[in-house]
C-alpha cells in the first residue's frame, strides 16, 4: 500500500504525473479540483457552493473540502493505495491530513513561477470527453478540435490571467507552509517539473526508489499515441486536472 501526496505551482504537471504514477502502480489518482469541477459539469448541490470560488481562482473553504476528501477516502477503492493531488493546500488541511491518514512520500514538483503564465494559458479542455491538452506540448491534428471526439478544446474557466494571479499568490502563501511541514518529517522528494513529462515521470520514480515505467507504445508516425492523457480519475470518468 503507497500514499502519496503531489504537489507543485499551477500547471506544474501534478495531474499529468499523478496518473503516469498511478497507472501501473494501481494507484488511485484523487484531484480535489477535479471532483470540485466535475460537480459544477453535473450541476450538483456542492457544485453550485464551488462554483463562482473556483473560477475566481480562490480556495474552497476548509470543512467543505476537508468533507470531500474524507468521502472520497472512505470509498476505500484504493486496495494498492492513493496519490492524492489538489491536498492539502494550506496547514489546517495538512493537520487534517496529518491527523488521519499516514503517508509514504510528497512529491514536490518544483517550477519557476515564470513558467506557470506560458504552461497555464496554453492548457485547454475537450469539453466533450475532457481530454487534456497543452498547445505547447501537444497540439491537436485540427485546430480547436479534440483528437479522440471531435468536441470543442475550450480553456478551464479558472485559467484567465485575474484568477491565475490569485491561485499563485495562494500557492506561495498558504501552499508552501505545507511543504515545510513536509519537509521536516522528510517526507518531500523534489522534481524539476521543467523538462519532458516522460523525463519528470522516471525521476520521481528514481527518487521514490519505484521502478521505471514502461514507455508508451509509439504509432507509426513514432509519436507516442495520444496527444492527451486519457481520462481517469480515481474510476470517475471525466476530465483530467490540469495541475
Ligand atoms: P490548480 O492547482 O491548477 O490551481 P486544481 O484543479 O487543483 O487547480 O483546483 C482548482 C480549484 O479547486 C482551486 O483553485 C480551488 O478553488 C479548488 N480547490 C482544489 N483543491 C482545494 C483545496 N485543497 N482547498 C481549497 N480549495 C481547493
Ligand atoms: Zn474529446
């Protein structure tokens, strides 16, 4: 049974990486994010008292989330563990954390801030089946178009310049007390989140003491073959977090 925690700036890749992670390992990828914007898709009570927060770029309060991550663990489908991205983010959250489940390590994705801007306004979402891209890295075949469904690529409603300005604020603020927390029960291994998610992937196994990864198949065009991460998130069909 492993126990990770993946943390990292805004579109630092902690999505990505966690379901490379999780995939061979069994792992179940828990984003807090991720359930929070799947309710406001699904129109649900709670995402109805998410909503207008998140697009603002603000934190969920605490109970509200602290309530989310408890039910999402109870479900207990994490027979070979969890890696849990999204929490916590601030130290009343890590206490919670703390205080309830042990762990076995914290990713650290370590990216310079000038990056998250670029990374960030360059993320875009399949809002039929939730594909993730980054135009950057990985460009859909027809422009504005997702490869595997043919819907729209729209960006997240939180990846504006105004709410990115106060997601990093509070990353800086409120986040990277945690990873000091973390950091003195030596917890924390630290990744350059810079280079190629493949490269990023292999280093944190390396430093984890996991095994490689197996690398994707390739297609004939020798381009790994898809574009986007498919979707999983802990069983849940639906977007990937971004990250
Ligand atoms: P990012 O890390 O790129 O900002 P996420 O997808 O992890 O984005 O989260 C999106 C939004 O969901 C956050 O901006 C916040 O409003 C809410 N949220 C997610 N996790 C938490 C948390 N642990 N505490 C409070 N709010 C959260
Ligand atoms: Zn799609």
């Amino acid at each position: 049974m492993r126990k990770y925690v993946i943390m990292g700036v805004q579109g630092s890749g902690k999505g990505t990486q966690a379901t490379m992670l999780g995939e061979d390992l069994d792992l179940v990828h828990i984003s807090v994010g991720e359930i929070f914007r799947l309710n406001v898709q699904q129109h649900t009570k709670l995402g109805a008292q998410v909503r207008r927060t998140m697009a603002a770029g603000e934190l969920v309060g605490d109970d509200l989330v602290e309530g989310v991550v408890k039910a999402r663990l109870a479900e207990h489908d994490w027979n070979f563990g969890f890696i849990i991205d999204g929490f916590p983010r601030n130290e009343r959250q890590a206490e919670f954390f703390l205080e309830s489940y042990d762990i076995d390590g914290v990713i650290h994705l370590d990216m310079p801030d000038s990056e998250v801007r670029r990374r960030v306004l360059a993320r875009r979402l399949c809002s039929g089946c939730g594909m993730d891209y980054n135009l950057l890295a990985s460009s859909p075949a027809v422009a504005g178009q997702c490869d595997v469904c043919g819907g729209e690529l729209i960006p997240r409603e939180d990846d504006t310049e105004e709410a990115l300005a106060v997601r990093l604020r509070d990353y800086h603020q409120k986040t990277n007390p945690v990873l000091d927390i973390f950091r003195r029960k030596e917890y924390v291994v630290t990744v350059d989140a810079r280079p190629d998610r493949e490269i990023v992937q292999q280093a944190i196994r390396a430093k984890l003491g996991l095994p490689p990864r197996a690398l994707p198949v390739p297609s004939q065009d020798g381009q790994p073959a898809s574009s986007g991460q498919p979707a999983s998130s802990g069983g849940q069909a639906g977007p990937q977090p971004g990250g």
